[in-house]
C-alpha cells in the first residue's frame, strides 16, 4: 500500500531535495497515469463511437485532450455527442493534471518564501 505523501506545515522547515524529488516524481507518476486514462478513453471513443482507425482515434484524442482542436469530423450522432463530453471533459482533465503536477512546486516555492519570512521576522 502506498503510504500517503504528507505536505509540511507553515511551521516546519523545507524538507531536504531527495525528499523533495520523491514527491516530484510520485505526484508527476499519478499526473501522467492521469493522461494515459484520459487518452484511453478519447481513443476508446472515437473508434468506438466515431468509427475511426486506432492511430487516427488516438491521434484526435490527444489533439483534443490538449487543445489543439479535431482532427476529423465527426459524422453520427453519437459521434458528435461523445466528441462534445469528451471536449468538455478534455478542458477540465488538462486543466488538473496540470494543476496535480504542479503542486508540490509551488508548494516548495511558496514554502521557502514563508520560511524566509518567519525568519527575518524573528
């Protein structure tokens, strides 16, 4: 079982970069599993629903999970429909893995100004 990463308080001080690395590559690891689930499911998607080859309904997938816009048009009705959620799903999916992978930067960076902080206050 995974044991859960815990982030120090405002209190504590930085925890040592090894350590920092671990957390790095734990939350970059669950931010990239992520990824891999949302392009499964766009890819899953529009074979299935859009009746496109694997690569063309990866490839469209990881156009829309990004941002970038479709690649083929969508032709049935049912198509159309899962392109839209999936659209929809794309913007927020981006959006938090992003965030998910980021956060143990900023909270380092945000840490260390804090500390400095209480430091000169003292």
């Amino acid at each position: 079982m995974m044991k859960k990463l815990k982030l120090e308080h405002r209190k504590q001080g930085v925890v040592p970069l090894p350590r920092f690395i671990v957390r790095l590559g734990s939350y970059g690891l669950f931010a990239l599993a992520l990824i891999f689930i949302s392009v499964g499911i766009g890819t899953f998607g529009y074979h299935y629903f859009g009746r496109l080859y694997w690569l063309d309904s990866l490839h469209m997938s990881c156009m829309i999970l990004t941002g970038m816009g479709p690649v083929a048009e969508m032709t049935t009705y049912e198509a159309k429909l899962f392109s839209s959620f999936y659209a929809l799903y794309s913007g927020v999916a981006f959006l938090s893995i992003t965030a998910v992978f980021f956060a143990p930067i900023i909270h380092r960076l945000l840490h260390i100004l804090q500390v400095e902080k209480d430091d000169e206050d003292r």
